[in-house]
C-alpha cells in the first residue's frame, strides 16, 4: 500500500501517531481485527500467524472460509547424503544410484522434494522430468547445509546472488 503523506507539520504529525500506534501494537499481545475485506488476506506475509478465515469463523458460523494455505504435500522428501551418489531417470521413476550398492527406484509421483547435499549430482534427464512432467523440487546444499540453489518448476533461485532466474 502507497501512502502519500504531505510534508507539513501535519503529515509529520500523522507519521509520528502512526509510528507510536505500531509501537504499542509491538508491544502489545492483543492483534488488531481481521480486516472486512478478505482479499487482502491472500497475499498478507502474516496471515499464518493472524489466521484471519479462523477468527471470521469463529464470529460467523455460517462463514465459507477461503482456502489461504496450499494443502500439505504428502510425498516424500529424499535426501542425496553420500558424496558420489547419483539421482537419475528410468521411465516414469526416480533412479538412486551409490557408490557400491544396488540402484534404487521411487515413483516420480510419490516424491515431493529431492535435496542433494554437497558432492551428490543429478542427472539432465532426471533434472528436466521432474521440474516439468512430475512436479518436485530440487535443493542444492553446500557441505555445511546452506542452499546454493533451489529450483520451482522453471525458475531456479540461485540463493548465492539472491536472484530468480527464468
């Protein structure tokens, strides 16, 4: 939201209240109301902490909540621990390759997430099949956990120059 707040001793005064207003609001451990208008809710940054279709439940029974949160996402998540571990792709499978041991499978559409951690690698193919026919996202850690790269279906953030690439 754009405020425009002239620069008179008025809109100075007005900033001031405003400012001492968020201040007991900070302090305080009473919430303000939920706004009337439920649109904005969708995008708020606080809504999990506000949870604003709950409050309007709780004083309207007959209120149709909005779904504001996506649904949990009951696949599993695998992680590439072993340094030399491949990830790869044999059909419609996910395909686990290391070093010494018998290669294992999972259905692509029973995983949610595949996070390599440091000197694992993924595959081309496997990359491509899973970010755009099955829907699972890649996370790329350093040896001392930190994400260098997360990809989302197309997009990739590269977390070490904080930028969404295309």
């Amino acid at each position: 939201m754009l405020v425009h707040v002239p620069l008179d001793d008025q809109g100075r005064a007005t900033v001031r209240e405003a400012i001492a207003q968020a201040r007991l609001l900070r302090a305080s451990t009473h919430r303000p109301p939920v706004t009337d208008n439920e649109r904005l809710c969708a995008r708020c940054s606080l809504a999990p902490v506000c949870l604003p279709e709950e409050a309007r439940l709780a004083h309207d029974r007959e209120w149709q909540p909005i779904r504001l949160f996506p649904k949990d996402d009951q696949r599993q998540v695998i992680h590439v621990l072993e340094p030399g571990t491949a990830v790869g792709r044999t059909g419609e499978q996910i395909k686990i390759s290391r070093r010494g041991q018998p290669v294992e499978t999972v259905p692509a559409r029973q995983v949610g997430q595949v996070v390599l951690h440091s000197f694992s690698q993924i595959s081309t193919q496997a990359l491509h099949f899973v970010l755009t026919k099955a829907s699972v996202y890649i996370l790329f850690l350093e040896a001392d956990a930190i994400l260098v790269v997360l990809t989302i279906g197309r997009a990739v953030y590269n977390a070490a120059s904080a930028s969404m690439l295309l």
